[in-house]
C-alpha cells in the first residue's frame, strides 16, 4: 500500500437480520473530514468481491489507492455472500441442495446499508457511487431509487440485455445456490477480447497470480477444494435468466435523476460496448451524463496494464466542476 494513505475493515449490519457487510475503506492519512463530493461508495461484480478488483495492489497500487492519493474517502462493500461478508449456510453445503441467493434486489439493499454507515461515519446527505458490471444493475437500482442520496453515478462496463448467454452458470440443469470458479476457467475469462499475442502485455500473469492469491484468501472454503475453486453466489444467474435474458431490466435507467458516467473498454467480451450505448440512450433523466470508451482493454481493465487512462477518465468526472 502507497505511503499516505490508511487502510481499514469494517463489519456492518446488513437491513436482513443476521447478514454482516464487509466495508473495506483507504483515505489519505491526516484527513478526518471529508465533503461529499470526496466521499465514494464501490459495489463489484457477479463473481468476485472488493479487495480482488477495487482494491487490489497490482504495480504498487491499486484502484482504491489511486482514488486516495487524490484526497478521496472511498469504501467498498461486499454483498452478501461475496468477499469478508456473511456467507450463507447454504454454501457449507452442495451447490444443489440449495436455491440461489444473493439476488439483485437483495445487494442493493446491501449497497444502501452501506451508504447508510458512510453518510453516518461522514455526517453527509450524499455520496458517489461506483458500480462495476453486475454492479452497475446494483449501484443504478440503488441510485433510480434513491437519487437523493447519490451525488454522482459511475457504470463501469455496464449489463444491459444479453443477447448470447454469459460465461458463468451451471449448465442446463437447475441453478444451485452457488457456482465454483477455478484457476483455469478464471484465467480464460480474464483474456477474452484480447487480440491473440497481447495478452501477457494487457494481463500480465504475474498480475493474474495476485489476484487469484486475493480470491483464494476470501474464501477458505473454496481454496480447500480439489481443484481450488471461488464461490460464487448463484442470485446474479437467476436474475440474468430472468430479467436480462429475457430483454427485461431490473432497473429504469430514466429513473436516474444524478450526473452518470457510463465507461468501458473497447475489448470488454462480458458486457460488449452496445451495452454501454444502450444504457447511456436510456438516461434520459440524468443532467449531465457521459460516455467513454477506454482504448485497449478488457471487462476488467481496471486491474490491467492500460488502467491509468481509465483511472483518469473517471477522476476528471468525479472532479469536474458539472
């Protein structure tokens, strides 16, 4: 971790009784006293929680990092079931004894505890929010539903209506509770989109290993199993063949009614760029919204070699006087 910057894990009561959050935090040392328009609040994807995307250390620093050294109070949570958070009997189980959980409605009321606990630590009315892919359906349901409490809005590689099944799932058979992803099946993902003969110069392997070395560490469990594994929660798969498959939203992107970044990277496989497009055309609400396309990256270029240009397209619109 950089010097100058403070790191700490705090535990929070999720609104569902007996769900404890995982909120991670870094700020710049010596501030104690932070204005809105510096507060963030971070929510992840479908498969993986905080501390393996937002605030892994790759090259010295990492996202969270960045955003600290330029005078930011940021936090990060994990919804349930993913990362240090609670995670349901369900998973000390087979996959297929059990439902899926961890549903979209469900992490955005996770989100908003946790914009609850910063407002409160903070003494705010407001805070940005940041959503990353499955993410942004979490931080835009949270933000169309309270935009009271949202000062700025930032959807990185944003799910829209999915017109190929996702690379994740448990095949044709009924959805578990849980889904298992290895070292392989995780490395794979990582590289789609990335011209053959880039890889290693966009995802290093070295950076890989230190991310699935902080996967690994979230959860026990999985890395006890033979093929290692990440569990992941089965909520976001049902949603997806529920709503998104079906050319149905879970959210109203109209409804959102705060300054909206929508960025991507050119090479993003996951959710490709019409995503991204789709998404903007529907913010028929916001005042102020942007779209920016990251040159040379993939679904994850936050944690690759091109991630400073990124960083800085979001900082200018968190910064930028609207």
């Amino acid at each position: 971790m950089p010097d100058g910057i403070l790191a700490a894990s705090h535990f929070i009561a999720a609104r569902t009784p007996g769900i404890t959050l995982h909120v991670r935090n870094k700020r710049p040392v010596g501030i104690e006293h932070f204005a809105e328009d510096r507060v963030l609040v971070l929510v992840h994807g479908a498969t993986y929680g905080v501390e393996t995307g937002f605030d892994l250390e790759i090259g010295g620093f990492s996202w969270m990092d960045w955003m600290a050294a330029r005078g930011f109070d940021v936090y990060a949570v994990d919804v349930r079931g993913y990362g240090q958070s609670s995670r349901p009997a369900a998973m000390e189980a087979p996959a297929k004894d059990n439902p899926p959980f961890a549903f979209t409605a469900d992490a955005i009321e996770d989100l908003a505890a946790a914009v609850d606990f910063v407002k409160a630590r903070r003494n705010l009315n407001r805070v940005g929010v940041i959503g990353w892919s499955w993410g942004t359906t979490i931080a835009g349901g949270f933000a169309a539903k309270h935009p009271e409490l949202v000062r700025r809005l930032v959807l990185f590689a944003p799910l829209w209506f999915v017109e190929e099944p996702p690379p994740v799932g448990d095949g044709d058979g009924p959805l578990g509770a849980y889904r298992l992803v290895t070292k392989e099946a995780a490395r794979k993902r990582r590289v789609r989109g990335i011209p053959p003969g880039k890889e290693e110069a966009i995802s290093p392997d070295a950076w890989f290993e230190l991310f699935w070395a902080k996967a690994l560490a979230s959860d026990p469990v999985g890395a006890a199993l033979s093929p290692p594994a990440i569990r992941a929660p089965n909520g976001v798969v049902s949603d997806l063949q529920a709503y998104w498959m079906q050319g149905k939203a879970t959210y109203d992107p109209s409804a959102i009614k705060v300054p909206t970044l929508v960025i991507h990277a050119e090479w993003d496989a996951d959710t490709p760029p019409r995503m991204a497009r789709e998404v903007f055309a529907r913010l028929t609400g916001s005042p102020h919204k942007q779209l920016i396309v990251v040159g040379e990256g993939t679904h994850v270029v936050a944690v690759e070699t091109n991630r400073l240009p990124f960083f800085k397209a979001v900082q200018h619109f968190l910064e930028d006087e609207i």
